[in-house]
C-alpha cells in the first residue's frame, strides 16, 4: 500500500518535473524570438557572410539562410517542448486518474459491506 502511494508520488513528482522542462523549452526560445526580432539583436550566423560581395545577392542568400536555419532550430526545441510537456500532463493525469479509480473501488466496497448489514 505504501509502496503504491510512493510510486503514485513519484510519478506525480516526475510528471510536474517533465511539465516545468516542457515549458521552459516553449517559454525560452520564444523569448529569444521576441529579443531577436524586437531589440535588433544578432542573429546567430551558421552560414559566413562573405566580407566582399559587388551584388549583395551572397549576402542577402546569406542572410536568409542563417534566419531560416536559426528558425528551424527554435521550432525544434518548441516542439520537443510540446512533446515533454504533453508527457508530464498524461503522467500526472493518469495518477489522479488512479486515484480516481481507487475511491470509487472503496466507496462500492463500502456500500456493498453496508448492504449486507
């Protein structure tokens, strides 16, 4: 019985756990977006800009690679933050489910023992 309630804890622990890292991977990188887009500042450059360009084209297909490549990196961690967090609310749902189950198993426990009296 104890053992049970221990486990029942420690999902519910661990479920809260996986919620909180969940929202902190959705919360955080929008911050990021909203710093980057709002303040001007620097996006990360994972393409180099070539320092010398006549046409600008290089510079501007640069550009454009390090914005979408910055914005396929953040939609990644929101995503695995969705899914972290989508865990945590099953794993607690799924506890107060149980309990759920286990009151109304003794509550007609209960009323079956009354009835035969």
């Amino acid at each position: 019985m104890k053992s049970q309630r221990k486990a029942e804890k420690t999902e519910r622990n661990a479920g809260y756990a996986l919620l909180a890292i969940g929202l902190a991977f959705i919360i955080f990188p929008a911050l990021v977006v909203f710093a980057m887009f709002l303040s001007g500042a620097q996006i990360p450059q994972f393409v180099p800009i070539p320092p010398s360009d006549p046409n600008g084209y290089i510079t501007a297909v640069a550009l454009f690679s390090n914005v979408c490549l910055a914005f396929v990196i953040i939609i990644v961690v929101i995503w695995a933050g969705s899914i972290i967090t989508s865990r945590g609310v099953t794993l607690i749902k799924d506890v107060k489910l149980k309990l759920v189950r286990k009151s109304l198993r003794e509550m007609a426990e209960l009323a079956e023992k009354s009835a035969e009296n």
